[in-house]
C-alpha cells in the first residue's frame, strides 16, 4: 500500500520558490522524516508547516 505525501501546491505561472538548504545531522534529519511521514506531508511541507506556526505564536502571519 503506498502512502500519499502531501506536497504545497502552487498556483500555474508563479515559477518554484528559492531553494533553501540547511545542514543538519544524520539522526535528527530521520526523526525529522519519520514524523513528516507519520503526518502524511513531505519533509518540506512539515518544515514550512513548522515555522508558519511559530510566526503565528509570535503574533506573525506568515506570507506563504
């Protein structure tokens, strides 16, 4: 049986956003995987997902 992720859908015409890329280790990257996987969205999504929540807690709306 195979899972759907979840992926940021984009309206046609508005191109890819700039990449964004971090280093971080091995085992935490596998957590990290593990539960965007548990929550059916890519590790992408839970990362953005992730920091819109947290603009929010600071009073933030986030613009994407």
């Amino acid at each position: 049986m195979s899972t759907i992720i979840k992926r940021d859908k984009q309206p046609k015409g508005t191109g890819k956003a700039p990449t964004f890329q971090i280093r971080i280790p091995h085992d935490l990257k596998e957590q990290f995987e593990t539960e965007a996987k548990n929550d059916g969205v890519s590790l992408g999504n839970w990362l953005k997902d992730l920091g819109r929540a947290e603009l929010k807690k600071r009073g933030i709306e986030p613009k994407g």
